[in-house]
C-alpha cells in the first residue's frame, strides 16, 4: 500500500514538472551555450563533489543575488550558478538512480534558463 502511494505521488509530481518544463523550455544562444559548456567542464567534478550543505549554499546564494535589487550579476556569474545547480542533478542520478528521469529533466531545467530573461527580470524589478 505505502509503494502505491509512493507510486501516485511520484507520478503526480513527475506530472506537473515535465508540463513545466514543457512551458519553459526555450533556446539559448550558441555562445550562452558555449560558456554554459565551458563552465560545465570546468566545475563538474567539483559540484560532483559537493555535500548538500554546499549545495544549499550555493542554491540560496544564487536566489538571494538574483532578487536583489542592487545586485546585477554577470552573464558569467549568472551560468556559473544555474550549471552548477543543473551539475548537481549529475550527482542525485548517482545517488538515487531510479530517479534518473526526473533529475535529467531538473538538470535540462536549469541548463534552459536564459541570462535575456534574467535581465528582464532585473528590469522589472526596478518598475
């Protein structure tokens, strides 16, 4: 019974990500992608080897700069956190493989965010 419930759940939540993920997925540019690469190669081992401690760390960093109205980061620094973030999901299909799908559309999530919508963002937030 407790397998089925696990079950209905996973699938609702599977469900209403991949619908998400639907709606926002968007091309970036081939140079935004290139540096996405660069940084990719550069961190992978590293966020591989990052406690959840250390993710956190980084996950609430990159939202508390984001919304902050006096801070504008760099497209740069602005990939710097959502491939790190998407690198991470490299380690969850190591941990938990059975959840492989949902961690590669997670990782395909954050690879998609765009540093044109970022800055649009930072527009509004100044209105």
């Amino acid at each position: 019974m407790r397998w089925l419930l696990y079950l209905i759940l996973f699938s609702f939540l599977h469900f209403y990500t991949g619908a998400d993920l639907h709606a926002q997925s968007r091309k970036i540019s081939v140079d935004d992608q290139l540096l996405q690469d660069s940084i990719y190669k550069s961190n992978k081992k590293k966020v591989l080897n990052f406690s959840m401690k250390e993710f956190d760390s980084l996950f609430f960093d990159f939202f508390s700069r984001k919304n902050d109205p006096a801070v504008l980061l760099t497209k740069t620094e602005f990939y710097a956190y959502t491939v790190q973030i998407a690198a991470f999901s490299d380690r969850l299909v190591l941990l938990y493989p059975d959840q492989k799908e949902v961690a590669e559309k997670n990782k395909e999530k954050w690879l998609s965010e765009n540093y044109e919508d970022y800055l649009e963002y930072k527009a509004s937030q100044k209105k």
